[in-house]
C-alpha cells in the first residue's frame, strides 16, 4: 500500500471518528433534554399523588389534571 492510500484512508478514519463522536454529542444532549423533562414530570406526578387532594379537587396545575397530564406526556398508557 503506497503512503498516498495510508494518508486518504487516515483521513477518512479520522473523518469518519470526527463525524460519530459530534453524533453522539448530539445524542448526549437530546437525552439530557429528555431526562430534565421527566425530572420535571414526575416531580409533578409526585406532588400531585402527595398533595392529599382528590383527583376532583386537584388545583396543582390551572387547566386539568397534572398527574394525568404527566402520564400523557410521558405516553403512559392506563391500560
């Protein structure tokens, strides 16, 4: 193999490396996004179950019912 294909397969190695790492840079930020969001929902989830209220008389969130709302978010199915 000449030094001419060692450099342009190098190249595209160290092409190919650049391009998955920046992906998985990517990933890394879209389950952080992710993972702060469920935060965010089970904390709601868990003041709702908390709060001592009845579903009837929940006035956590204006607009329904959070746990619900959570549960929706989270693509929860009740069944």
């Amino acid at each position: 193999m000449s030094w001419e294909q060692r450099n342009a397969d190098f190249c595209k190695a160290q092409t190919e490396a650049q391009m998955a790492y920046i992906e998985a840079e990517r990933m890394v930020a879209k389950l952080q996004d992710e993972n702060a969001k469920l935060r965010e929902l089970v904390s709601i989830a868990w003041k709702c179950i908390h709060s001592g209220l009845s579903c009837s008389d929940c006035r956590l969130v204006a607009g329904g019912c959070t746990l619900q709302s959570a549960m929706r978010e989270l693509e929860v199915d009740d069944g």
